[in-house]
C-alpha cells in the first residue's frame, strides 16, 4: 500500500499555458446510460466515451473470493452538473487514480471524467485528476497518491512531449511508492491522447532529474513503459472503471502472468457468473503483453456488474490477483 493517500478537493487550478487542439483521444472506454438503471428496462448504447448521470454506489475492494458488485445506483446526478436552463457542452476524458489492494492487485486504474469541452484536452484531463473528490467519493477503493494542494502551473506539447509543471506540493511527501504513483497518475493520464507519447516533469518551472525526497531518478521525459512497475498484475485500459462493457464486451489491456494466461469474467448484479472466458497476452512471465479480448453475455435489462480478471495459482489452479471493476452491462 501506498502512503499517505488524500481524498480532499483540490482548490481551482491556476493555467498559464494553452494546449494545443491537436490532442485527440487514443480510443473510446465505453459508455454508460443516461437514464438511472432502475428505471430502464434496457438501455441502448450512447456515443463514445458517454459516461453516466447516475453513477453506481462505490463497491468494496476486492478481496481473495469474488466480491459483489455496485447494487444500488444514489438518487441524485453528480454535483457540478449544468442545470436544464443552463446547458454546458462538455466532452469526456479519463484520469488515473489507484485501485487499492495487496500486491499485484494494487495498480494505476482509469476513470472517465465530465468536463467542460475546450480545445485544450490535455490541461482539462489533469483538471480533473487534481480534483479527485468526486470519484474518490463515489468509488471507496480508489485513491490519489497526488499530494493535496497540488496544482497546475502550465502545460504544453511539442513533438510527442507534454511538458507540465506542477508546484511544490506535488513534489512533497510520501516516499517512494507515493512518488512512484503520482508520477504515473499524471504520466498515465497525458499519454491518453495521440499527441503524446511521453512526460517531462517540472516543478515551479525547474525542470526535474531527482524527484521528491526519495531522489526518483527521472532521466528526460517519461512514458507509460518506466511507470509499469505502478501496474497490477492484469491492467485492463478499456473499459475504463465505472463505464459500460457494451455487449460483446471488449476488454483491452496487458498483463504479467505465468506463461501469459489468465481469466476474464463478467457477473451481473446478483452476482452470477455470465461468462468466465480464457484470456492470453503476447507475453509473460516476467514481460509485460497486451490483450484485446471480446466477451459475448446475456442479460434480460441493463444493470451494474463486474469486470472480473485473475490467474489461477501455478500450484493449485485456485484464483489469484483478482480485479473487480463495476461496469455497465446491456442486453443484446
């Protein structure tokens, strides 16, 4: 576990620096109904990225037997919602915070994020990662390892490098594996867009080599492959937690198992198994691979469920390193 994790709103982001509207989005991570599930007897897919007005209650971490998934969707819409009268274009983008748990099921895990639509995806993803209290509320498993008080001093992109510059909170406390996370939170978020294939980090305008107190070495910009040590055993990508699974399901990520192979299922919201499918990276054992896999259910109405991914043991078959992710689950 890492320490200290916060949970308190960050105050408004000070921007100095304007990105460019060449950002676009590496892929969609699924979509959620607009309509509370209580209400509607099945739910047709929305557009790319769609994220819910009623989100699922938060779910408890995942422990060494399957664990239940969100059961009761709250009754109120996110605050910060515009109101009929006031309506605001908004577009969608991801933030990465940590879903907890003991080694190998701790790890970097991403969200999708309601914010105002602008040109400038790139400073409205890390907007949203340094005002995590909304998420962080709604799902209980989830952590930032981004210092409270952390704010955004400028951020721009050229050739494949998004250089950001952070104050000193970001830079204060927690040791190494809070760093280590931090990094790959913003890291992680960035390189969500085409445009960006690696992170230079400043804080107050200096450019860093040795990070925090524990001297990280941060040796030129950095990408997704130096934070994959932040990673669970089995990183899904899309969906993304909290989204839709859309039916079939496309479930995309990589992993670091024994000889590649491992299980991904889906379970609906009394917990039934709807599928339970064989799953192989191109690479394991010691390597990271990726998987893209697709999984076909049947449900009779919309409801929450779980993603399920996990190994079984080399000793006794029995499961190991399991992941569960409340997802959005729809009929054929």
């Amino acid at each position: 576990m890492i320490a200290p994790r916060h949970r308190l709103l960050v105050p408004a982001l000070a921007g100095l620096l304007v990105v460019s509207a060449a950002c676009t989005s590496s892929g969609g991570l699924g979509q959620v109904p607009t309509v509370p599930p209580t209400t509607a007897p099945s739910i047709q897919p929305g557009p790319s990225d769609e994220t819910p007005s009623i989100p699922p209650s938060p779910s408890t971490s995942p422990t060494g037997s399957p664990s239940a998934s969100p059961s009761t969707p709250p009754s109120a819409s996110p605050s910060g919602a515009p109101s009929p009268s006031t309506p605001v274009e908004t577009m969608i983008v991801r933030a990465y915070y940590v879903l907890d748990g003991a080694a190998g099921v701790e790890g970097l895990v991403p969200t999708l994020r309601v914010v105002p639509k602008t040109s400038g995806v790139a400073r409205a993803a890390m907007t949203a990662l340094l005002d995590p209290e909304q998420v962080l509320d709604q799902y209980g498993q989830l952590s930032t390892a981004i210092p409270s008080g952390s704010k955004l001093l400028g951020i721009s992109i050229k050739n494949g490098v998004a250089t950001v510059d952070m104050s000193s909170e970001f830079e204060s406390g927690g040791g190494s594996a809070s760093a280590k996370f931090r990094l790959g939170q913003v890291a992680y978020t960035l390189t969500q867009f085409s445009t960006v294939r690696a992170v230079l980090f400043q804080v107050e305008g200096r450019t860093v080599t040795t990070f925090g107190s524990e001297g990280i070495v941060l040796d030129g910009p950095q990408s997704r492959k130096d934070f994959e040590d932040q990673l669970p055993s089995i990183f899904v990508d899309r969906p993304a937690f909290g989204a839709a699974a859309n039916n079939p399901a496309r479930i995309a990520g990589n992993s670091n198992v024994f000889e590649a192979t491992f299980r991904i299922a889906l379970l609906d919201s009394s917990r039934k198994v709807l599928v339970d499918q064989r799953a192989m990276a191109t690479c394991g054992t010691g390597c990271r691979g990726t998987f893209d896999v697709t999984l076909q259910y049947d449900v009779p109405k919309g409801q929450w469920g779980t993603l399920r991914t996990y190994f079984g043991s080399a000793v006794d078959g029995s499961p190991e390193d399991i992941r569960d992710y409340p997802v959005w689950l729809t009929p054929n």
